[in-house]
C-alpha cells in the first residue's frame, strides 16, 4: 500500500509539472467557457429549452476534459514512458503492474476531477450557471465517462508501438469527436445527418449523459448511454490488459 | 557453497536470431564476475534472463536459490538492477526518485546516506532531465543498492561515460563488493574488465569463449610483454638479440620495440643500452592486455 500511495503522489506531482497535460486539463475547458460565455452571456434560449448558454456548455465541457485527458494525455504519456524505458524501469523492482496501472488511473481521475471542480466555479461564479441534477448522479455519470475513456486511451498506448503513433491516433479519433460530439458545438445546432453519426462517437454519450444528469434527469432515461459506455469500458479494459507492455 | 548464480545451457533466440547458444556459468558469492564481449555478443539478453526480465527458450537458471522466473517478486527484493536502457520521467527529482523506489521494497533503506555516498547530495532536487550522464548512472546504481540487495546486476554501466567519469564508477562497483555484494556486470571494455573482476567470461556470438580469472586468461595466452623506448643516434639491434630473454627487436626509425617474456626483459633491455652507452628515452613496458585475448581467441578485433 505504501508503494501505491508514494506513486500515486509522485505522480500527480508530475502531471502538474508538465505544462502541456496540466493546461488541457486544468485551464482549457475554463478558459473556453470564459471565452464563449462572453461572447454568448447565459441568457435562456428557447434552443436549450429555456436555458442558456453557459448552462449547456458546463455539462458539455466536462466531456472536453474527460476527452483531452483520455485520448490525448494518457496514451501519450504512457506511451512516451514506456518508449524512453520508464516503465522498464520499474519492471526491475517488486512493483506489481496492477499497483502501477492503479495509482495512474487514480491520478488521471483526480486530475480531469479537479478540472471539471475548476470548470463548475468558473461557471457558478461567472455566470450563475443552473444545476437541477443531484450531485451523487452527476459524479456517477462522470465516474462512468472517465473511466471508459481511460480504458479507451490505455488501448490505444497498447495498441501502438511508438509514443508518435500513440499521440496520432488519440489526435485523429479525438478531433473529429470534439466537434461532432456535442463537447464543443451543441448538438442542437448540427444538422440533422450529423446528429444521426454522432449517436456512433463514444464522446456523444458521456456528453448527452452529463447534460441529462445536470438538468436532473436520472439514469433511467439514458440506459444506451450507460450501457454504450459500460462497453467500451470493459472491451478498454480487457482489451489493454490483454496488451499491455511495459516496453 | 551455493553460488549466487547458476546459468546452465541457457538458450535465447529472437526470431531466427540465436542471441544466446547454450551458456553456462556460476558467479560466486562476494565475487565481481564479468561478461565481456562486443556488443550484439549476448550479454544483455544473458544478464536480463538472470534477472528475470526475459524468459530463456531452453537452460535452467538459478540466482539466489530462487527461480528468476518463477519467484520474479521475491527475487527483486533482493537484488539491485542497473539496466542497459530505462530511464525515469524527466521532471522528477533526485530525492523524489530514491523516495518512490524505496517504497516498492520490503526493505527500503533509509536513501540519505547513500545520495551521499554516490555524491549525488548536491543533485539532491534537480530533475532527473538536468542531470549529467555520469550523474544518472550513479543515480541508477543509487536506486539498485536502496534495497540493500545481496547482488547487484551492472549491465553496460560506464557505456557512454568519459574516461574520468568511467574511472569515478570503478571506484563505486569495487565499494559495493566491499560491503559484501555479489556483482555481475557486463562490459564491452576489456580495459574495464581488467581493472574490475575477479572472474571474466568473454562472449562472442552467443557463446562464452572462455571464463577465468583476467590475470589466468592473460597468462594463459603466453603472449610477450613489449620494452617501447626511442634512441638518440646510432643504435645497433643485434647488442639486444643476443639476450636469452628477448625473442625479437623492432626499429621504426628513432623507435624500438623489444619483444620477449616478462622475466628479466625489462632489466637486460637496460643493461645492454647503458653497457653500449646508448642514449634512450621515454622507455616504457607494455603487458599482455585481455583485449589480446579477445583477438587472440576470436581473431578479430572488439567492434565497438
């Protein structure tokens, strides 16, 4: 357990340590709502059925986070360590794989928690922004996104056998998402073909699933998100822990 | 007693590639015991399936009673390993790094002392990116003794390192098998090897040529020890050929090289020049070196 807790410290120590992770996480989805609540304000719209811009983005954005951290920051870093032989590294002591893999996951959860905690009061304070969900739910549903998005990010570090190739594939899957998602643009204002493809992006579902929980609908109504979710889940889990190598 | 290590008729190939062709070895316990060979010879696959960070094809290992297969775990707690290639995340700091790893082990000793030691105290909180290559080496030889391991694995320790910094980590390997460490290193420097081990086996090919201690395996190749020295003027070869113990002489111009065996060379060289009042200069003797060896048991030079 000492081993676990000592990694896990040192290794959020690190994220903070490096810019590039730490803006994506941390600065990016706040600084966009900034942007784009001054541009818009949060004044209720009929589209957003009588809410306001901000209200809608702050659901949506915790989707932005839970993204960049998956699919971008996660596979590169864990590709990059095993590439330059950190992982080896660790390999050649009595460190158990599953205590490694364990405190990262428990980093990269804290990590995408503290920026969607950043994001909420940029819009409680900014903007007043609305919450009609319960707090338990909301947490859930992001629970449930994170984690399925980890898997789907260790999958794509094992899948790849370089830290270029890891850092391409994330960018390629993660970018096309981003816009068609709902994450970025609402889905209310994408054509119809559009909203009809973004059923089949994963991203789509943790976003429909957060705004749904944040204007308090529960879980019952959303069992395709839960469950495409669950899905990628375990296939992430199985999959990358059928694959994993630690160099 | 139990040897600290016993490899018998290991075999590892990659692909169609044989790294390693039936190996076969013990390493003492308290013993400095080198492999040398060039590089691609098989050193690191060997020292990685002692390790047990490679699973052999075919042979039995055993390293400190344990099966470095089977009771991977309980083996890394007991031993200290310096990789080849690893390396840890750039922006974390020395203490932090002796911090973490002290933490994955049963018996993490107190890593103060021995960033002292290694002299690493000043390095204490830069990051692991900042540090010279000198610097990581000792840091990594810092994080295979926080264990207090009773055998340390070396692999290409001073690769990459200036002569002064090579020099500087002779000194830190002899200080562990002070302490009563077993060592395993290997090396593609036969200087290294001379200078460090008790016990050297030389690869070539995935196959050990031959294993002894350096002083043996020099002797062993009867090779002749050299007097080098320059003359001023006039210089007659024949007033050395006559003595029994030189077998031949060389002159390049103002530069002589009298072969012969060790014994009493080196003061007949001296008698003859000043009985015929030759005036010499800069004389020096070369021995035998094990990169004789290598050359003289694989007829090729070490390709570095």
């Amino acid at each position: 357990m000492r081993a676990f807790w000592k990694l896990t410290l040192t290794q959020a120590k690190l994220y903070l340590r490096e810019p590039i992770a730490a803006f994506f996480t941390i600065v990016y989805a706040p600084m966009m709502l900034v942007l784009f609540g001054t541009i818009y304000g949060n004044e209720p719209t009929p589209m957003f059925g009588g809410r306001g811009t901000v209200d809608v983005s702050v659901p949506a954005y915790i989707g932005l986070i839970i993204l960049s951290v998956g699919l971008m920051g996660l596979p590169i870093a864990t590709a990059t360590s095993r590439e330059k032989g950190v992982l080896r590294r660790y390999r050649a002591t009595p460190l158990r794989p599953a205590t490694y893999l364990a405190a990262d996951v428990l980093v990269y959860f804290c990590m995408t928690l503290l920026g969607v905690l950043l994001l909420i009061l940029v819009g409680k304070i900014g903007y007043r922004v609305r919450f009609d969900g319960d707090v338990l739910s909301l947490l859930a549903s992001f629970s449930l996104g994170a984690l399925s998005f980890f898997a789907f990010g260790f999958l794509i570090a094992s899948l790849s056998p370089t830290a270029r190739i890891a850092q391409t594939v994330g960018m390629v899957i993660a970018f096309p998402m981003m816009f068609v998602s709902g994450a970025t643009v609402p889905l209310e204002v994408l054509p119809e073909g559009v909203r009809h493809a973004a059923r089949f992006i994963p991203l789509t579902h943790v976003v429909t699933l957060l705004r749904g929980v944040w204007v308090g609908e529960v879980w019952g109504e959303h069992l395709t998100e839960v469950i495409v979710l669950l899905g990628v889940l375990v296939v992430g889990v199985i999959v990358s822990a059928k694959t994993f190598r630690w160099e | 007693m139990i040897p600290s290590i016993e490899v018998l008729n290991l075999r590892k190939s990659y692909g169609t590639t044989v790294a390693v062709d039936d190996v076969s070895f013990q390493v003492q316990e308290g013993e400095i015991f080198g492999m040398v060979g060039p590089n691609g010879a098989g050193k690191t696959t060997t020292i990685e399936c002692v390790e047990g960070l490679r699973q052999p094809d075919a042979g039995t290992i055993q390293v400190l009673g344990l099966d470095p297969q089977r009771d991977s775990y309980e083996l890394r707690e007991r031993i200290g390993v310096q990789l080849q290639e690893s390396a840890l995340p750039d922006r974390i700091k020395v203490w932090e790094a002796m911090d973490l790893f002290a933490s994955f082990y049963r018996r993490g000793l107190d890593w103060r002392p021995l960033l002292d030691q290694l002299g690493l105290s000043e390095k204490h909180s830069a990051p692991f990116a900042k540090l010279s290559g000198g610097q990581k080496q000792r840091l990594f030889i810092a994080l295979a003794l926080l264990n207090d391991p009773d055998l340390v694995f070396l692999d290409e320790l001073t690769s990459g390192l200036d002569p002064q910094a090579r020099r500087a980590m002779w000194d830190l390997v002899r200080g562990i098998r002070q302490q009563g460490k077993t060592v395993f290193l290997t090396t593609h420097y036969m200087e290294e090897a001379e200078q460090l081990c008790d016990r050297v086996a030389i690869i070539d090919r995935g196959q050990i040529v031959t294993l002894d201690t350096p002083e043996n395996l020099i002797h062993s190749l009867g090779a002749e020890n050299r007097v080098v020295f320059c003359v001023d003027g006039r210089f007659d070869k024949k007033s050395l050929q006559a003595f029994p113990s030189v077998t031949r002489v060389e002159q390049v111009g103002e530069r002589v090289i009298v072969y012969g065996q060790s014994d009493g060379l080196v003061s007949s060289v001296v008698n003859a020049l000043e009985a015929g009042s030759v005036r010499f200069r800069d004389l020096r003797t070369e021995g035998p070196t094990l990169e004789d060896v290598f050359l003289a048991l694989t007829g090729q030079e070490m390709r570095d």
